[in-house]
C-alpha cells in the first residue's frame, strides 16, 4: 500500500507540475524548467547526491519551487538548502521560494515561515 501511495504522489506531482508549466509557459511567456544538478561537495545533503528543482524564469526573475504530495519538517530545511546551492552554484538569489503541497505539515510550516518560503498548501490559501 505504501508503494502506490508514494507513484501516486510522483505521478501527481509531475502532473501538476506539466500543467504548471503548459500554463505559465503559454499564457505568461514564463521559462519552467525541472533542473538536476550535481552536488559534489556534500553541501545539501551531507554527501555528494543529485538536487532537483523547479525553476521559473520571467525577465531575469528567479523563483525556485518545491512540488511535493506532502511535505514534513526536514523536507522544508532540505528544500531551502537546495534553493541555497542552485544560488550559490549560479551567482544568483531567488527572488521567491515557493511551496506547492495539498498536505503540509504544521511544524513544516513554522519552518517555512522562519526561512521565507511562501507556502501554497489549499485553495483557501491562494488570495486573488
């Protein structure tokens, strides 16, 4: 039961982040890109792993987002030090951290809201 649970949230996060990018990419003449990079020092993750990010690029603006079925705690503090690295290895700050999860745990949240990352967690979150 666990492993469907854990496709389902992968297929529902490359879903919703393939709408993301069909939308802002053809009504907004944004850039999305799903970025892998390399981490050989260890900085993210305490050893050397890959790192992957949504990027979203509009006239020099960085936003880096986190798509994600749910997201606790440590995966807040993982997401704002991956967002550091792609800083650190590009010369250039993010303009907004985002969040994008229907379940977002509350200490996670206490977390993003000391770190400055914008959380998105329902509809009732998203103002006009």
């Amino acid at each position: 039961m666990g492993g469907l649970g854990a496709r389902w949230g992968m297929m529902s996060e490359r879903s919703f982040r393939n709408s993301l990018a069909g939308i802002l990419e053809k009504s907004f003449g944004v850039k999305v890109l799903n970025v892998t990079e390399y981490d050989t020092s260890g900085e993210v993750f305490g050893r050397p792993d890959q790192i992957e990010l949504d990027i979203i690029i509009k006239n020099g603006m960085l936003i880096i987002c986190e798509l994600k079925s749910s997201i606790d705690k440590s995966a807040m503090y993982a997401f704002e030090r991956k967002a550091r690295f792609y800083e650190k290895l590009h010369g250039q700050k993010a303009d907004r951290l985002i969040v994008v999860s229907p379940m977002i745990d509350p200490l996670a949240k206490e977390v993003g809201a000391r770190l400055n990352i914008e959380m998105f967690t329902d509809s009732v979150d998203v103002s006009a």
